[in-house]
C-alpha cells in the first residue's frame, strides 16, 4: 500500500504508538490481524484479546479507546516541524530494515524518505573523540560518499557528528537515527547540523513526538543505525561504549562489523582492538570497507549526490589526505610531522601514532618546529599548530 497520508489514519496510528504499554512489535501484531490502524481501534476487546503478545495494560488502553487529544498534539508537532510518519506497511519501507526480528512498526522522519532505503554503511564511534578519531570518521564518511553510499550515524557529539558532517561535506547523503523525539533538539550542539542532514539525507527516530532522550532509548536506537546499514564501522570505542552494543547487534542482524585501529595509549582504542581481536575487519578507509562487504553494498557505480569536492581528499587508494603543503626550510621529518598536526592540540603520543615517529624523535622535531614559531606548545604535552 501507498503510505499513510488519510489525516484520520494518521491520528489512528499516533494514538497506538502513544497508547499506554503498547509496544512495536504489539503495533506490528494488531495491525497485521486487523488490516489499519483504525481497525485496531474498532475491534472489540474479545477480538484484541485473541492476539497473542498484547499485554493486559495494552488491551485496556485500547479498550478505553484512542487519546485524540495527545494524538492531535502529535500531529500537530509533526506538521509544524515538518515531519512525517513511516509505517511498516508502506511502501517504500527500507526492506533492510524490515528483515530485522524487531523492526520499527513506525518512524518518524524529516528529510528524503528515499534515503532509507539508499546502500548504506554505518560510522559509529566515542562521544569523547580524540582528533585522530575525527579524522579517520572523515576519511571513511567522505570516501563512502564519493562512492554513492549513505552514511548512517547517531547525531551523537564526536565519531557521529564528524561522519555526518564528511559526508555531507562530500556531497553525499546521510541519515541520522535519534534516541528521541523527531521535535527534540538533541544534542542542543547539533542542531545545525541535524538541519542540514534533513537537507541531505533524513533525520529519524522511532520514538513519538515530545519524547525525552532517555538513557534508555540509545540502545533501541542502535539496532535501526546497524539494521539500515550493510555493515557497521566502529571508531574510537571503550570496553563499555555503546557503538559496542550497536557491534553486537549488527552481528545479530548477521551485518558485517568493522574497527578502525587507534592507538596504544588511548582508552577509546580498548573497545576498537577488542573487536578487532574478536574477528571485526580491520579496516583504514572507504576502499577496504566496500572490500570488506562485497556484493552487499549493490554499488552504484556513480553517485549521484557527488559535487566533485570534499573536505578530506581522498587519493585513488582511498587515504584520506589533508592537502599537502610544503613549508620551506623543513626537514623530511619535520615535515611529515607537521603535516599530521592541527590547529587543535594533539598528545605527543597520537602524533606519535599518526606520524610512526618514535616518542624521542617527535619531542625534538617538535623542538624544532616551536623555535620555527609554527608549533605551540601546550600544557600537558599537548601541541598544536601556531594560529
């Protein structure tokens, strides 16, 4: 069927997503047994009884019939924001996202509904990202995108927000999956960014409008992040992170999982080595990633969405690179080294890391480039380049 666009049906279906104990999967069940929304509401209590998994709390909300007037308040908030509802029965329903054993029975969404449905992978990663894992989430965001394929995320602060951002920097088209009301700006930080990724791509959620983002929700919100995606990029994650969680859900959806190595001395390594460990592909940039999940991606060979620009550039091995410059009067090492700098402060040992510099050789070519006014140090072995 075509999707829900009937202003009565529409209401039918907020009044169940709001009625009290109702759950998905109980939606999934009413629905499917009486055909609509409207005709879950329209059944008698023998017949709602016979339906197996609703819950006696459930059974007596619908009983006591539809609450029109937090559904109307629903509506209403999704009009002004300029929202819409997808239900599990429309058609252009992503059918990876169907295929899970607890799929959404509705979303809630801004943006190009198609985009749910486009080749996609998912970059997940620390809200507490160092620089290094900014980095590599643009790499592999900008590259995915130049190859035609969404980047789905969590509108989380670090790995999240800097894939999002890549990708849309590189003409693509991301999706952002929220632990929260579609009306609910959350992280407040990210609400620019959340309107451009409406802008290009979508913004969804399956939790009802004016819904709180409660610890809780994150979770539930992980399994739709991997459940869209072909497989599930991991960077910069603790033993105890919750891209982990989204890790092992992808490997319930049977998605391929993938790490992104960091360094030694980084606690947001812990939990990327220990996938590693445990079999995830280790994997450096857009290119090992499509290697890593073949034939599952069913690549467009051009995209569409690609202006030709990105803010990370991205050679033909598919490393990402900053635009090189050169700085007269540098040494080979001095160079290299500066060039794995920024206009942040990096610890010596991710510089270490990222440049393959030994923990001696970088404090005295840091020596250097200080007394060459192009580096500043700063306390707590902290440097970056000079403003």
């Amino acid at each position: 069927m075509a999707y829900v666009t009937d202003s009565h049906e529409i209401l039918a279906w907020l009044a169940l997503d709001l009625a009290h104990g109702m759950g998905h999967r109980s939606i999934e069940r009413l629905v499917r047994r009486f055909g609509s929304a409207s005709g879950v509401w329209s059944a008698s209590r023998h017949e709602l009884a016979a339906v197996s998994g609703v819950s006696s709390t459930a059974l007596d909300a619908l009983c006591n019939g539809p609450d029109m007037k937090r559904a109307e308040k629903a509506a209403r908030i999704l009009e002004d924001s300029g929202s819409w509802i997808m239900t599990f029965l429309d058609e252009d329903y992503p059918l990876k996202l169907s295929a899970i054993p607890d799929f959404p029975a509705i979303l809630y969404g801004k943006g190009d509904r198609k985009a749910l449905s486009a080749p996609a992978v998912a970059v997940v990663g620390s809200r507490a990202a160092s620089s290094y894992g900014r980095r590599a989430a643009a790499v592999i965001a900008s590259g995915l995108a130049s190859k035609g394929i969404c980047v789905v995320s969590g509108l989380a602060l670090g790995i999240d927000s800097a894939s999002h951002r890549a990708c849309l920097d590189a003409g693509g088209i991301t999706v952002a999956v929220k632990g929260c009301g579609i009306n609910i700006n959350y992280p407040v930080r990210n609400r620019e960014l959340e309107q451009h990724i409406s802008e290009g791509g979508a913004v969804i959620t399956e939790f009802p409008p004016d819904a709180a983002p409660e610890p809780r929700n994150f979770p539930r919100r992980n399994r739709i992040i991997s459940g869209l995606s072909a497989g599930v990029v991991v960077i910069e994650a603790s033993l105890k992170s919750g891209s982990l969680i989204t890790a092992s859900t992808a490997l319930e959806q049977g998605r391929e999982v993938m790490a992104v190595p960091g360094s030694i001395f980084s606690f947001n390594s812990a939990g990327t080595h220990w996938l590693i460990r445990q079999g995830a592909a280790l994997v450096a940039d857009a290119n090992e990633v499509v290697d890593s999940l073949g034939r599952q991606l069913h690549l467009v060979q051009e995209s569409p969405y690609d202006s030709g620009e990105s803010a990370v550039n991205v050679d033909e091995d598919g490393a990402g690179k900053d635009q090189h410059v050169e700085v007269a009067g540098l040494s080979g090492k001095e160079q290299n080294l500066y060039e794995n700098m920024e206009n942040e402060p990096l610890h010596i040992d991710e510089l270490c890391a990222i440049s393959g510099l030994s923990a001696g050789e970088a404090a005295a070519l840091l020596v250097q480039l200080e007394l060459k006014g192009l580096v500043e140090a700063l306390p707590g072995q902290m440097y970056q380049k000079s403003h």
